[in-house]
C-alpha cells in the first residue's frame, strides 16, 4: 500500500532527483507498512530505534486473499518501515553488517507493526535479529537546468537566371549587356489547429508519496511513472481493482502532459486526486508546492 509523502525532500526547493533508489524487495509478503520523513535512526544490537515524522498512518491489510498467494515473494505476513533521515545514518544489522545513507528501508518478517497516526513526531522500536534486514541508499540532487529550444529559421530559396544578349555593328565595336533576374520564394506551413481534449477530471490535483508494493501488488521505486487512485476509483483495498494498469495523461500547470499507470491505491484521496511518485511529481512542477492542480483522464 502506499507511503505518502507530504514533506519536502530535505527541504531541497527547485531540485530534481537524478537517481532513484532501489531497495530490495522483502523475502516475504508485506501486511503492514510505515514511512518517517527528517527522522535518525540507530541500532544498539537488540534493536532497530527511529524517531522522525510519519507521512501516512500504519497501514495494514489482510493477507487472508487469493492475490497474494500469487505473489513470488510470499512465504509469511511481515513488515516493511521506510526512512528518510536528515542526514546520513550508519546501520549495524544483526550480523555485523553495516549499512550507510538517508534512504533506508527495514523488513522484518513475522512482525506486525503498531498503529501510529499520520503526520506525527513518533518513536519506533523495531526487533534486530536475522529476520531484520536493512537497506540504505544515499539519495542524490542536483539543481534543474532548464532547457532552451532555439526556433528553426525559415528556408528561403534563391534562383539566379542571367540573360546575355550581345549585340554587333559593321564598324567593328561590340555592347553587350547583362539583364538578372532574382526570384525569392517563401514556404510557410500552417499547423493544424489542436482538437479539444475531454478531460475526465478537469478540476484534478496531484500529491506524491513513497512508492513501495502496491494495492496492485507490484514493487515500484520513485522514478516510476505510476500513481495511486482514490478509494472511490480503486474499490476493494483488500483485492487487485480492474483499473490496475491502465493508464492515465496529466497536463500538468505549465501545460506539459505526462503519461502514468494505476499500480496502488490511495485511502485518504478524493476522486479526482492522484497520488504520484516524486519522479512523476517533478515532471509536473516543484517538490515545494507539495499539491498541484491539474487536468487528468484515461486514456483506455
């Protein structure tokens, strides 16, 4: 299920992520799941501590549905935390192993995680044992350079066509003259006017969030040009909607459209509001507005 973001990524303002981490995928099937943002995070041998700020209250669904026995990585209910920390973090697991970066990802199996509300400053205590396995990823930004795109000048074509016509008299003395004749020709296109778009949801906006395994049951990462639906649109959280993997266009505030697939589901949207990952997001606009009004429809 989805780990929505509504912070700031490291309170960066005009920048784009250039590099998107790949976590693991979990050796076992995920009934619960949590995202902290700002948080720290450290390990004393027994246990896993983080503190920081959650983006989306403890999501927890049933494991008892036919989807999931499909899926490869079934093999027990288990728990996935995701964690952006302020600053670089240094992980020791259970054996020895370390882990460095700002990006880590904590899944541990045969656990079920407590209830803990969205957007709260909270404690988490996790288990380290071999069932604890850590990921971390050292996220990188670099600033947005725009893009200029110099018009193409119009071909003229010259034509040069001279005349000589000499003429001569009987007292031996020879004029010639010379006539040219310059012709310029012009070639303007005109472009077909753009037929309207039928927008299903012309009053739409947009959010991103943390992209994890989805409702839709597949494992997505932030570049990923996926969103998640509204209940009203998804249907039954605890079943694969008919809508996954269709596909969706957004034209975002500046009029650029992107393209995105329905892989999860979001709880807490309304109808005409799409949750999407941050590398979709910034194709649309800036990470410091957080929301965006848009136009989006289906395009099957």
């Amino acid at each position: 299920m989805q780990l929505k973001l509504v912070t700031l990524l490291f309170a960066t303002v005009s920048t784009l992520m250039v590099e998107a981490c790949h976590h693991r995928k979990p050796a076992h099937a995920v009934s619960c799941s949590l995202s902290f943002d700002r948080g720290i995070a450290q390990t004393n041998g027994t246990h896993v501590t983080i503190q920081g700020t959650t983006t989306q209250m403890t999501n927890c669904r049933s494991l008892n549905r036919r989807a999931d026995a499909s899926l490869p990585q079934f093999v027990a209910g288990g728990s996935v935390v995701h964690l952006y920390t302020k600053k670089s973090v240094s992980l020791t697991d259970a054996n020895g192993t370390v882990h460095k970066g700002n990006d880590c990802q904590f899944n541990i199996a045969n656990y079920t995680l407590p209830k803990i509300a969205k957007a709260q400053a909270d404690k988490l205590v996790l288990p380290l044992n071999n069932n604890t396995i850590i990921d971390c990823k050292r996220r990188v930004f670099k600033s947005h350079q725009p893009t200029t795109t110099k018009p193409s000048p119009v071909a003229t074509t010259t034509k040069h066509r001279p005349t000589h016509t000499p003429t001569t008299t009987t007292t031996t003395t020879t004029t010639t003259t010379t006539t040219t004749t310059t012709t310029t020709t012009t070639t303007t296109t005109h472009k077909p006017k753009p037929t309207s778009v039928h927008w299903n949801y012309p009053s739409g906006e947009v959010t991103f969030f943390t992209p994890n395994q989805g409702a839709c049951g597949e494992w997505n990462d932030d570049q990923d040009m996926i969103c998640a639906l509204s209940h009203d649109l998804y249907g039954n959280m605890n079943a694969v909607s008919s809508n996954c993997g269709r596909k969706i266009e957004i034209e975002g505030p500046a009029g650029n459209t992107i393209v995105v697939t329905v892989t999860d589901a979001c709880p807490s949207c309304d109808a005409n509001h799409l949750d999407l990952t941050p590398g979709a997001f910034a194709e649309l606009g800036d990470f410091v507005t957080g929301i965006l009004d848009v136009k989006w429809r289906w395009l099957d």
